[in-house]
C-alpha cells in the first residue's frame, strides 16, 4: 500500500506527455484538487497490474450521513453449483461460462504448447523466449476471465445490497463447495476432476469475495448482512426443514425424503431457502467487528482486517 503522500494525482496527469503510453481512465470522481479537504481526500492508492494492463485503486475517505435502519426485505442467497447465485425468494443470477468454451480452447492449447516445449528444455539451459511468450498468452486468457467475473460479481452484489436489507448468506467453507462438484453417491458429477479444479480456482474463490462485496455494500445501505452455519443446509428441505441425508440426490434436483412431504425443486434454491430460515431461527453467527491485531513475534504488530 502507498501512502497516500506519495500519490500526487495532478503530476501523474501532468507526466501523459512523457509517458505516452500512461493512458488513465477516471471511472469516480476522486477528491482531488479543491474538491478535496479534511473530510474528503484520497488516504493511499494502490497500483495493480495484472496481463492486460494496470489500474490504480484509490482509498478514499469521505464524510457521509449514516444510513438509517432498512427495513428491505429479507432473502438468502446460495452460491451453487448449477446456478451461480441462488436467491430465496426464487429469483436466479446467472452468467456466462467462466471461461468461455473459445476461451478454455485456447488455454488448452497454449498449456500443451507449453508444457511440450518444457518437456524439449535441455536441462541446465535458459527458458527462451518463444515460451515466455506462451505463458503471457495464458496468462492474458486468465486475467479477462478475472475481469469479467469482478465485473459480473460487482454488477450482481450492487443490485443485491439495492433491493433487500437482510442479506443472509452461508457462513464461508470451500471445502463445501468442492465437495459438492463431486455429486453422490447414486450419481456422481460428470467431469469431476476438471469440475473439482475449476470450483476451487474460480467458483471458490468467487463465493469468498462476493461475500465480502455484500458485506461492505449491504452495511453501506444500512442494510445487514448475516452468516449462518452452513453444514447440512444442502440436506434440509426448505418445504418440511427435515434433514435427511441422500436428500439431495443429484447436483441439480433435490427431492425431501419425508414421504408426507415430497417437496421436488432445485438443490441451490432449495438451500437458499434454508438459510434465511435458519437467520431467522436464531442461528447467525456474530462476525468479529472491526480490526483485529495479529502480533507477530519479530515482525512488531501487523494489523489484520478481521471476517
Ligand atoms: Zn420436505
């Protein structure tokens, strides 16, 4: 992180001529010139680059009214295998496949291409250039599948913190999510192993910091975001709340095994329907406020931003 007395925005302005290829986007107005002052100023920025280019993010304080209690209502939203987003009151958020079949062809591609060059190495002897080349190609595949799902996960929890003012969502584990890519017993997923890595680098990570948007953009609406315990959500029926283990008996389908009940209908809503049940049960978990402090033994004192 620079401190922010190291970031003169007007001399970054300034220096386009010498840089000519320094091209910056303003995407928010920052508190800058004498639309900055003791309340509103920029406090640290921080550049990050990634293959197709970088950007600067801003850390900006500015005073604003505290928003008052929303009385929004209440939904559950389940990160799910076949259904990105799964909201309790039905409604599904979807997107396009991450990456994309052209996409993923061509990563294919420029792996093979360069783990057979990897294999011709002789030992001992410098990477040329022609892989190098290789791996940017890979990695610039890469970085615009992270781009679009930022912009996806911006888009999607934006409109989420807008329309309700409980958000209730499953406490954290990806070890859940990759369990589940794995399907069942009776019915195991297709391509579990492809299915397995991709949960873990994207679906995973995914659910993590879309959780962590809607924690600052619901509280930032004066909305409020809770985490209840997950285990056993997938199990219980949002019809009946019998938990019957084998209840889930594909990815996609989930059929209560209460025979009095029988309730059929997507596994993911399903489980969005459960979680606000369990909010409302009394089972939210009290994320730990503000900062804590991790004490390092000869590093002093790091400060740690708490979940
Ligand atoms: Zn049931």
């Amino acid at each position: 992180m620079t401190e922010a007395r190291q970031v003169d925005v007007a001399r970054i302005r300034r220096s386009r001529s010498a840089a000519p290829r320094a091209r910056l986007r303003w995407t928010k107005d920052l508190p800058v010139g004498k639309h900055a002052d003791k309340h509103h100023r920029i406090t640290g920025a921080r550049l990050a680059k990634d293959a197709l280019g970088r950007h600067i993010a801003f850390r900006v304080t500015t005073l604003a009214q505290v928003p008052g209690p929303r009385p929004g209502p209440e939904v559950g939203v389940d990160a799910g295998i076949t259904i990105p987003l799964a909201l309790s009151d039905g409604e599904v958020v979807e997107h396009g496949p991450w990456p994309t079949k052209k996409e993923e062809a061509r990563l294919l591609h420029y792996e093979q291409r360069a783990a057979r060059r990897k294999g011709h190495r002789k030992k001992g002897r410098r990477t040329g250039r022609r892989p190098h080349k290789t791996y940017d190609q890979i990695a610039r595949i890469r970085a615009t599948v992270k781009r679009r799902r930022d912009d996806w996960q911006h888009k999607t929890t934006t409109s989420i913190a807008e329309t309700y003012g409980t958000v209730v969502v499953e406490a954290l584990s990806i070890t859940n999510m990759v369990k589940s890519a794995k399907g069942t017993a009776e019915q195991p997923g297709e391509n579990v192993a492809q299915k397995a890595g991709l949960n873990r680098s994207i679906l995973g990570e995914a659910w993590g910091r879309t959780v962590q948007l809607l924690a600052y953009k619901v509280a930032r609406r004066g909305g409020r975001l809770a985490e209840v315990p997950a285990p056993g959500t997938s199990q219980e029926c949002a019809q009946c709340h019998t938990v019957t283990a084998g209840s889930r008996r594909t990815q996609a389908g989930f059929v209560c095994n209460d025979p009095a009940c029988g309730w059929e209908g997507n596994a993911d809503h399903n489980a969005a329907r459960t979680v606000p049940r369990r909010y409302r049960t009394g089972h939210a978990l009290v994320p730990a406020a503000g900062r804590a402090v991790v004490r390092r033994a000869s590093h002093g004192v790091k400060p740690a931003t708490a979940r």
